[in-house]
C-alpha cells in the first residue's frame, strides 16, 4: 500500500516537519505509511468541512481517493476512534 503525496510526491506532512527531516525518515524508513495516510485524510477532512461540505460530502470525496477504504473506516479515522 502506497501512501498518495500531494504535490508529486513532496512531504505529505509539511504542517509538521520540514521536507528534509521527511526525507531524511523516509529513506530511513521510519514513517509508518498508514499514519502519514491517515494524518493526509484528516487533514483532507477539516479542509472540505472548512469549505462547508457536510461530513457525508466530505467522507465521500475522500473515499474517491481512498477507494479501497470503507466508509466505516474513514469515519474512525476523522474521529480517531481505535
């Protein structure tokens, strides 16, 4: 599973950490790629709440993204549940 990078494949989390302390875990291979996608689907979610999508729209628009994600799951995660 490939975690999907904005801006072809820069930091995904850049409201985190710099780009270079990114890379530099990346190719290390510390960065849990589940975490940094689920950290991208928040993100993704407070952006389209912010533009006044209601939460069945925006879990919609993501689960275009995340096609192989039920519905369920990404409730969870915008919630942080489990």
């Amino acid at each position: 599973m490939s975690v999907t990078k904005p801006n072809g494949g820069i930091n995904p989390l850049n409201d985190l950490i710099p780009d270079e302390i990114y890379k530099l875990l990346e190719s290390r291979g510390f960065l849990n790629e589940k975490s940094v996608r689920d950290h991208q689907i928040r993100k993704k979610f407070e952006l389209l709440k912010n533009e006044n999508k209601n939460v069945i729209e925006a879990i919609g628009i993501i689960q275009k993204d995340y096609p192989y994600l039920q519905t369920d799951t990404i409730r969870k995660i915008i919630y942080h549940i489990g």
